[in-house]
C-alpha cells in the first residue's frame, strides 16, 4: 500500500511539472506579454526596466526554475494587468468555482441515478426512450446556448431567479442546471449501460432463482457492481467542469476561475494562464489518485495491490 502510494504521487508530480513546463514555454512562446500591458507611449527604456523588474530577461530555464520553486510555495507571481499576486486570485475564486461543480455534480447524480436505474430495468419502456432522448440532448446542446435560454425564461420573462453573480442559494440553480444537465447524461447513458450488463449477469439470474426480492438484487447486487464505471466518470467530471467552466461562468457572470482564465487569455495575462493551468493539473491529479482508493470502497473485488496497480 505505501509503494502504491508513493508511486501514485510520484506520477502526479511528474504529470504537474511536464503541464507546467509546457504551457510555460508556450506562454513564453507566444509573443511579448509586455506589449500588451505597458502603454502605447512607452519607450524603450521602460520595457528594459520592466522586464528586469519580472525577470523577463532571465534565460527560459532560469525564469522556469525561479517559477517551479516559487510555485512550491503557491507563489505564481504577479499578474500583468493588475499586479495583484495571482495566488491570491485562485485563491479568491477558486472556492465559488468549487461550490459550483458540486452543485451542478449534485443535481446530475440526483437526476441521473434513479433515471439511469429505472432505465436499465425498465428496458424498451416509455421511461427508457425518455431517459435516452434527454441524455442526448443533454450531450449535443451547446452549454452557453442552455444558459442564455435558461436566462430568457427564468429570469428576463418569469423574473424568477437572478441571472448573475453570487450571493444566495438562488443564484446556483441556472448555472448548476446548466453545467449538470451534460454531466447527468453522461452519467444515465453509462448507467444504463453498465446496469444492463450486470442484469444479464450470472450472479443475477442465480440470486433471482434463489428468490432474493427483486429491489435486492437492483439495489444491493447490480446497482453496487455497476456503479464503478460511473465513480470514475463522476469523479473525472468533478475535476474537468472546474476547468471546462468557462463559458457557464461567462455566460453567468460566475466569479469563478473559470471566468479569470478567460479573462486573463483576453488580456494576454500570461502568470494567470500558467498559475490556473497548473491548478488544474493538480485537481486533475488530485481526482484520479483518490479514485483509486474509492474502487476498493465500493466494489470489494477491487484491491490495491502491491506493484502500483489495481487488481480483482
């Protein structure tokens, strides 16, 4: 279990800094960020003295070096356009971003759990072809589409619910259905699927000759087994709509990270692209090593074993 966990870490750090040396080399590759952020006026000299200032002048592997350490410490630097530390960003919007995923992951386990199971066992029925009918939907209507017309209904016509910002548990609901909506039909169609194997199953048919009631073997027997694929999609889902969340976070005015990126790639902020995209990184990270552990909690078959890997 120790080597399995020092291995698992080991190859998420590996992953973070090979994320953040390439988006660092591109960010230094894509064009004078002070050109962007001094003055039209400025001179010569005022481009000299700001990138000795930012350390711009440094070697590529120094100024990477002199970030990797500093990031250690949550230190990103500096954004360009505000001079405001960009650790103090994330850390500003990082927890709305945070409250928002698990939001929208909430809504979509609600919905999508009970329908995905309903589906498998009421196979052909009216609810199945609904069930399916709304997770394509679910998959081909553009989120920022979703969210205007949300807005238009909700808010410009019925004035029910706030089209923007934070500030009370009202202002989740559009922004959380919008985002929750795809994740829920990922998660009905891999259900379904998952469910339906596991009916036809052996183990199942044996149970049902032995007369295990019906809600027993759903529940207990088939929903537990093929629960493990949708653990995975849900926990993967989790860490890419925080990164995926840039346009509900625009189209809601969502203070976000999300939003902070895509200002920051407007703005050319290039501490702010790299400092978020390393964020990322290490969420990514984060998710998929502790998704290992959960399989074990959840299907007992599934064991950690001692080469770094999983076995049933």
């Amino acid at each position: 279990m120790l080597y399995y966990f020092l291995n698992r870490l080991l190859q998420g750090l590996v992953v973070i800094i090979i994320v953040s040396a390439i988006v660092f080399l591109l960010s230094r590759l894509t064009g004078d960020p002070l050109a962007l952020s001094l003055p039209m006026n400025a001179k010569e000299e005022d481009f000299t003295r700001a990138r000795q200032e930012l350390g711009l002048d440094r070697p590529l592997y120094v100024q990477y070096g002199i970030f990797l350490k500093d990031a250690v410490q949550g230190d990103f630097g500096r954004s360009i356009r505000t001079g405001e530390p960009v650790g103090k960003l994330i850390r500003q919007r990082l927890p709305n971003s945070l409250s928002l995923s698990a939001a929208a992951i909430g809504f979509a386990l609600i919905v999508a759990i009970p329908l995905g199971v309903i589906s498998a066992v009421k196979r052909g029925s009216l609810i199945d072809g609904f069930a399916r009918v709304l997770a394509l939907l679910g998959q081909v209507v553009p989120s920022f589409w979703l969210g205007i017309i949300l807005m238009l209904i909700f808010s410009v016509q019925l004035k029910l619910l706030p089209t923007s910002g934070t500030g009370s548990p009202l202002h989740y609901i559009l922004p959380a259905f919008t985002m929750g909506w795809l994740i829920s039909a990922g998660i009905v169609r891999l259900l379904r699927s998952s469910m339906l194997e596991v009916l036809d199953s052996e183990y199942i048919k044996l149970a049902r000759a032995k007369g295990v009631k019906e809600r027993t073997v759903i529940w207990k027997h088939a929903f537990r087994n093929a629960l493990i694929p949708v653990i995975t999609y849900v926990g993967l889902m989790f860490a890419l709509v925080i990164a995926a969340a840039v346009v509900v976070e625009t189209v809601f005015n969502w203070p976000g990270i999300g939003r902070l990126f895509f200002t920051a790639i407007g703005l050319f902020d290039t501490p702010v692209i790299v400092g978020l995209t390393v964020i990322y990184a290490y969420l990514l990270g984060v998710t998929v090593f502790l998704l290992d552990f959960i399989y074990a909690l959840v299907d007992p078959r599934v064991k950690v074993s001692g080469t770094g890997g999983r076995s049933a």
